[in-house]
C-alpha cells in the first residue's frame, strides 16, 4: 500500500482546482450579499421610523460581514480544497508514472490505486491497454534469465 504524501503532487493542478474551489464560494458569497441587500432594504422600506438610522449603517455591516466571511473562506478552501485534490491528482500522477514505466519497457504489475482514490476505471482502462504489451515485456524478461 502507498502512503500519500504530504507534498503537493502536481502543485499547478491542485492550486488551480483550489482557486476553482474558492471562486465558486466567492461567486455564492457575492450573490448571497446581494440578495440580504436586496432584502433589507426592502424591509428598511416598510419601517414606520428610524429607516435613514438602519440605511446608514447597512452598508458598513454588511460589507464586514462579507470581509469576514471571505476571510474565513480562504483557510477553509486550502484546508478542503488542496486535501480534496490528493484524491484526483495523485491518481493521474501514479498513472503517468506507471505508463512512462510501460514505455521505458519495465516489466510493471497492474496499475492500482489507494481504495479511496478517484479514477479507479480509468486505471482499469490502462491495465486492459497495456496488457498485450507487458505480457511481451514480461516474456522477453523471463527469457533472458537462466534456467535454475
């Protein structure tokens, strides 16, 4: 069983699907800002009194609201997103590794993944597309050694 690593495996890939990540909750969190805009100030509209008090200070609430919030998503999406990223960028390393091994012409065992990993068909694909392949590399290896 191989153990992950802690380093990043494929750095540009995983810090982009991250970015991926933290765009789509700043598109959310922007949209959210707009609609509890949208409705405070139609709640603002229907008080009695003391509508101009709640109008100044809106602005100010909800833009440190929103600062907060993207504050704390930052730390969020690295702590969620790069983990997240292991599960589909180690697998593509592993595979790249395994064909470059095949093309080198080393007698390599099937292709596998850790069980949790994302991409276990796609390892299947390529043990099933390079069998005929090893299965020479693994005769022409057992024909060069002596005969005990």
């Amino acid at each position: 069983m191989r153990l992950r690593s802690n380093k990043l495996i494929k750095p540009r890939l995983q810090v982009r699907l991250t970015l991926v990540f933290f765009a789509a909750a700043l598109i959310a969190l922007v949209i959210q800002a707009f609609m509890l805009n949208r409705t405070m100030m139609q709640l603002v509209s229907r008080l009695p009194n003391d509508e101009l008090v709640v109008m100044s200070a809106w602005p100010t609430l909800l833009r440190s609201n929103v600062l907060i919030t993207a504050a704390l998503l930052v730390p969020l999406m690295l702590l969620v997103g790069i983990p997240t990223t292991f599960r589909l960028t180690g697998p593509l390393h592993r595979m790249e590794e395994y064909l470059k091994a095949v093309l080198r012409g080393e007698a390599v065992a099937d292709c596998s993944l850790r069980k949790k990993d994302e991409l276990q068909d796609m390892c299947e694909l390529i043990n099933r597309a390079t069998k005929a392949h090893r299965d020479q590399v693994a005769e022409r290896e057992q024909a060069r050694r002596p005969a005990a």
